[in-house]
C-alpha cells in the first residue's frame, strides 16, 4: 500500500469515527459507552462529542494536505502530535470502564500504525 492509499484508508476510517461520534450526538447511542464511561451529563457529552468531531476533521484535513503532497514541517509535527495522542489513547482505552472502549483500542492502535507508516515514507 502505498503512501495515498494509507492516506485514503485512515480519512475512510476516520470518516467512520466521525459518523459514530455524531450518532452519539443525535442520541442513537447512548453517550454512556464513550468517554471511558466517565460522561455524566448530556451537556458534557455534547462539548466531548463535538470537540471530538472538529479534532477528526482537523486529521483529516492535515492528512489531505499531505496527500497532495504539500511540503510543510508543521503537518509532520501535526502528525506526530496525533501519533502520540493515539499511542496514548490505545493504552488509555484498554482501561476504559466499558468494553465497547476497550474494543476501541484495536482502532486506535490501527491509527497509530498507519501515522507511523504515513510519517516514515520516503516516497510521497
């Protein structure tokens, strides 16, 4: 697979995060399952949930950037940040309280194998 391809796979399944968390905006699941369970109130599920949203979005566009090529240090930064955030987050989500959580943790690891793959090609 080469560098476009891995970028096309990671915005597709990160296109799909982005659908789950805006069904859990909508209420059509239960917010309790996010969030390490740790939600306590539909007001904080909504800052949480949209501020999960914009930050995918954010990916994506960095990632469409890099897709096209665009020679910039600060989109490599960007993309070690998110490395490192979802190197934590995989950690973070085998602790979570609810086993859907705990299941995330393969996703994000996926995530964290594709930046890295991203961030280590020579060929652009």
């Amino acid at each position: 697979m080469n560098n476009k391809n891995t970028i096309r796979f990671l915005v597709g399944l990160l296109s799909l995060v982005i659908i789950f968390h805006f069904l859990i905006l909508v209420r059509i699941i239960p917010f309790s399952i996010t969030w390490g369970g740790r939600l306590e109130s539909v007001e904080e599920m909504y800052v949480f949930e949209s501020i999960s949203i914009a930050i995918n979005l954010f990916l994506i566009w960095i990632l469409s950037l890099k897709s096209k090529n665009v020679k910039n240090k600060l989109i490599d930064f960007t993309l070690w940040i998110f490395f490192g955030i979802f190197s934590l987050n995989t950690i973070g989500n085998l602790f979570a309280h609810t086993n859907i959580e705990k299941a995330f943790s393969v996703l994000t690891f996926i995530f964290t194998i594709l930046l890295l793959r991203i961030l280590l090609s020579k060929k652009q």
